[in-house]
C-alpha cells in the first residue's frame, strides 16, 4: 500500500504534500514584507499549478474509479481533499492579507532585531549577510538617530526596516517608509535607486 502511494504520482498523498509544501512556502516568501516578481510568480503560478493538478487528478480518479456518486462521495469524504481545499482557502486568505506572515515572524524576531538596534554594526559593503532574530540583515546604516537595515529585494528596489525611536527617520534620494502599525518605533523601508 505504501509503495503504491508513493510511487503513483496521482495519489492522494501526493496531492496533499504538494498542497501544503506550497502553502508553507508561500507563506514563507510572503514573511519578509517584502512583494518580489518570484514572490508573484510563486503565488499566481503555484495556484494555477496546483488548480490544473487537482483537476487532472481528479479527472484521472474518476475515469479510474467510475463516473458514478458513489465515486464522487468517496473522493469528497477523503481527508487529504480537504488538505488541499484549506491549502487553496490559505493562499486565498494570503492574497487578501498578504502582510499576514511578515507580521508573524517579525514579532517573533523583534526583541532581537531592537537588541541589535541599539548596538548596531554597520556594514554599507554588503560584505557579509547577519541574520537577526529570523531576517537576514543584508545591508545596515545608520541615518541620524535611526538604524536602517535591509533584508530583501523588492521587484528592482531593496527593502527593509527601521529603528527610528526619535520619530519619522530621514528621507534619503527617493526612500519611503510606513510606520509599522503592531511595532512601536519600527517603519517599513522601501528604497529606490
């Protein structure tokens, strides 16, 4: 039985790992704030993917088992179906909030990344990648009283975060910020060249 279901790539185990395999890294990608050209093409793409993999398994399940309700019953009682209907009601709820999981893991990160803040190192040659908490520091500088610390790319754009204590931080070239609304003295960074 278990051969079988691992070796027959139209399973229902199979189904239901690719499902959550997708989800949690959609989940993942979303996690850095951060909207990339992967990040889209992840999500769009990972969605249509596994909407043409269900229909395909399920068009196969049905010509193997019959064109009949009882067919049909017993898909719809298996458990892994409904893995896959919360996998898609997910990314489907990650689409509405998508700022969801960068919410997340900033949180659990966030005493570290203000330990770091107030004893920051500074590295403007993108020399060396730190991580912090559970965000990879690619780039840090420090701007008056703020400390600016970039963690991903963002289409053409890098972005990041800062710890600004005295108020808004300093606009540079063509830099944005957005206050972060669940963090005190933490803004949103999005730098453009």
């Amino acid at each position: 039985m278990l051969k079988k279901i691992l070796t027959d790539p139209f399973s229902l185990f199979t189904l239901g790992t690719v499902s959550i395999v997708w989800f949690l890294s959609l989940f993942y990608f979303l996690s850095d704030g951060a909207e990339s050209f992967s990040d889209f093409f992840f999500s769009f793409g990972g969605f249509i993917l596994l909407t043409v993999i269900s229909v395909v398994f399920l068009f196969l399940y049905l010509k193997k088992k019959g064109w009949h309700f009882q067919s049909v019953f017993a898909l719809i009682r298996h458990p892994v179906v409904y893995v896959v209907l919360l996998s898609f009601l997910g990314s489907y709820l990650l689409d509405i909030y998508p700022y969801i999981p960068f919410e997340i893991r900033f949180k659990l990160s966030q005493q570290a990344l203000e330990d770091f803040a107030k004893h920051p190192i500074s590295d403007n040659d993108n020399s060396t990648v730190q991580w912090v908490g559970l965000f990879p520091l690619r780039e840090v500088d420090i701007a008056g009283t703020s400390v600016r610390m970039i963690v991903s790319e963002c289409f053409l754009d890098d972005c990041g975060f800062v710890y600004s204590p005295n108020g808004d931080p300093p606009i540079v070239d063509e830099d944005s910020y957005y206050e972060l609304p669940f963090a005190e003295n933490w803004y949103y960074w999005h730098r453009s060249w």
